[in-house]
C-alpha cells in the first residue's frame, strides 16, 4: 500500500522540503489510459475533454548506487520526455526513497 501512495505522489511535499536532491533520467513515460480525467460536464463523445495522466519510470544515482523510481503525474501537468533529466528528491537514511516534483 505504501508504494502506491508513493506512486500517486502522497507525501511528496514533505519529501521535497525535507529530503536531497540529486538529478534523474526519464526511462519510459506511459499514458493511464485506465485513469481517465473528464474536464467538461457534458461531453459530445466518450474522449470529448478527457485528460489522461502518466506514469513516469526514472532512474537516479545516490553514494555511487543507482536506484530505479515511478510517479504518476497530474494529466494538467507538463510531461517531460524519455531521456529528459529532472529533480529527484529522496531520503538520506533510504535512499530508495524518491519522488520528483509534478
């Protein structure tokens, strides 16, 4: 249950404000077609307004070891690329640990 809400970004605030940071590469980047966001009360067809989030694969290195995370992203925001780089935050005492901002 623990990686799920991890997965979804719950307690990433505080993991930003209080944890390092070290920089991360984009390995995959895949659409939640099964999380679908609807942004009009009415709509025309089924995907009239729909919004999909995604589910971004990194990888980061902390003390020399390699460490792989996930993060589904708000579909409202910027989707970086495979091979982007962007902000990994992560605990110091677990360094398995990690989000990245949405």
């Amino acid at each position: 249950a623990m990686r799920l809400l991890q997965l979804l970004g719950i307690g990433a605030k505080k993991l930003m404000e209080q944890g390092e940071q070290t920089t991360g590469t984009v390995t995959e980047v895949k659409t939640c077609w099964w999380l679908k966001v609807n942004t009009k009360p009415v709509r025309a067809h089924m995907w009239d307004g729909a919004l999909f989030p995604h589910q971004i694969t990194y990888r980061y290195t902390v003390d020399g070891r390699e460490y792989p995370g996930k993060r589904i992203i708000s579909p409202y925001a910027a989707c970086p690329n495979k091979g982007d780089t962007l902000p990994v935050f992560y605990r110091p005492e677990q360094p398995e640990r990690s989000t990245i901002q949405p």
